[in-house]
DNA sequence: ATGCCTAATGCAATTAGA
C-alpha cells in the first residue's frame, strides 16, 4: 500500500503535473496541501477520471488539503482539529482508507517570527499534538502525512546557521515536532534513510532546485500499531524538475 | 534588510508562501 504527500501549491493551477505525477507513481493514497482553491473548484471530474475518490476541505486563495485514494472510497472521519472553533483555515482532514486511518495536514508557516503568526502556528502544533495522542490512544492505524513546515534536525536544512531564526527551524517548533514525535510515532523517511540529505521542498527564488538548496519539512509519521509495516519511503524528487512544479516534491512511503 | 520566484485574486498590485 503506497501512501504519498504533495504539497501541489494550487491544485488547479498544477493540475497537468499532479495527475502526471498520478499516472507515473501510482500511489493508493495521497494526501494534498495547498489547495488554494473554494470547495467548489476542486477539480473532482478530472482527479475521477484518472481514477481517484476524493475528500477535501478548499478554502479560497489559501490553505486547503485533500485525500485521494484508488484503495476504494475515503470515508471522511474529521475536518478542522478539535480545540478551536474559532479557527476556519482549512488545514486538517482525516478519513480511513483501506483499514488505515490516514490524517492530512498543513501546519501554518508561522513566518515572521516572533508574531501572531507564528504563535498561531505553536498554537495549531499543540492542538494537533492533543490528537495525534487520542489517535495513539486509540491504537488504530494511523498515518500522519503532509506539509508540517518543520525541518526537524540540521541535517534536514542545507544552511542550518541561516535558518536558525525561522519559524521553520525554530527551537520552540522543532522541539514541538519531538514532542509529538515522543508519543510513539515513526518518521518514515528518517527512518528507512537515518544518514541521508533528504529534502521535499525548494525555493522557486535562486536556482534553489538546482543547487539542491532545499528543506525537508514534508513528512509522514506512523503510529506504533503500523509501523512494522513499513517498507520503502522516499521523495519523488524529479518531480520538482519538471515545468510549472510545485516547490514541494511529492514524499510517499510503501507499507506491507 | 531586501529581492530573487510563483499562485490567487482579479485585471494592478497585494498577500502569502518558506
């Protein structure tokens, strides 16, 4: 069962690449970020026709993510994390796909740091680490897969000194991600790949791609009751090469 | 410290991304 994150950047206006990208690797299920498009311009017709269902929460201009799957109809189990009612961005959905429960998610930037913006995104990790331990608790199989816009260790950043300060290599945010990590998840692309520079985003300023001046802050975390099935992961890096790309490279792992 | 690029909105220039 192959499971893939793809941060599309705008599901319509990537719409060539994605379903490209679909054909070529075949994935049975595949969470999307960044929709940036209303729930009613989400391109259902066309993601059908190359033989996925779909759930998603769209948003105009910003946020929004999906699940697709080929592994038979997603039943949608939540959309929005529990903990504020206030808050309507649309960057969480969770169905169960296949015997699994799948969580996608788009953790907020948190740019610039310190701000409101980034106390929002400290904010949203805490909530999402209240129910990813509900989700242990539950010892279901669970996979927490999208854009979490951490690079966890320095190994994951290709400048570690220049990124010190951002809300994306913070102190505070990384240690979020242990936190979380410390429940019992597996990070699945660390864990098949411990020396490897792995990255699943660059910049589109500065020949980032190119360089290979890139991030790894695209992840999938397995819950305890799952992750002795796990058997290959890795980044569709080629992907980010091809014209009109995301800056996110689509991430996916295979389970027994 | 800022722009470098890109998408969406909406039709110019701003906002947000990371």
């Amino acid at each position: 069962m192959k499971i893939a994150t793809y941060n599309v950047n705008g599901v319509n206006g990537r719409l060539p690449v994605l379903l490209r990208w679909l054909e070529e690797a075949r994935p049975d299920v595949v969470c999307l970020q960044e929709l940036k498009a209303p729930q009613e311009k989400f391109p259902e017709a066309a993601i059908a026709a190359a033989g996925y269902h779909a759930v998603w929460h769209g948003q105009k201009s910003w946020n929004g993510v999906a699940i697709l799957s080929r592994a038979g109809v997603p039943v949608e189990t939540r959309r929005g994390l529990p903990g504020d009612p206030d808050d309507l961005a649309s960057r969480y959905i969770e169905a169960a796909v296949d015997g699994v429960l799948v969580a996608g998610l788009y953790l907020p930037n948190g740019n610039p740091r310190p701000g409101p913006k980034f106390d929002y995104k400290l904010a949203w990790f805490d909530r999402l680490i209240a129910h990813a331990a509900d989700l242990v608790a539950s010892g279901a199989p669970v996979i927490l897969a999208g854009d979490f816009n951490v690079m966890p260790t320095e190994r994951d950043v290709y400048k570690p000194e220049r990124w010190i300060d951002d809300a994306l290599f913070a102190p505070e945010v990384r240690a979020a991600f242990f936190r979380l990590l410390d429940q019992g998840w597996t990070d699945a692309l660390r864990t098949m790949h411990p020396d490897e520079t792995i990255y699943t985003f660059w910049d589109y300023f500065r020949n980032a791609y190119a360089r290979n001046a890139g991030l790894r802050i695209d992840h999938l975390l397995l819950s305890p009751s799952i992750a002795g099935r796990l058997k290959a992961a890795d980044v569709d890096r080629h992907v980010r090469g091809w014209e009109k790309s995301s800056d996110h490279a689509p991430v996916w792992i295979d389970l027994a």
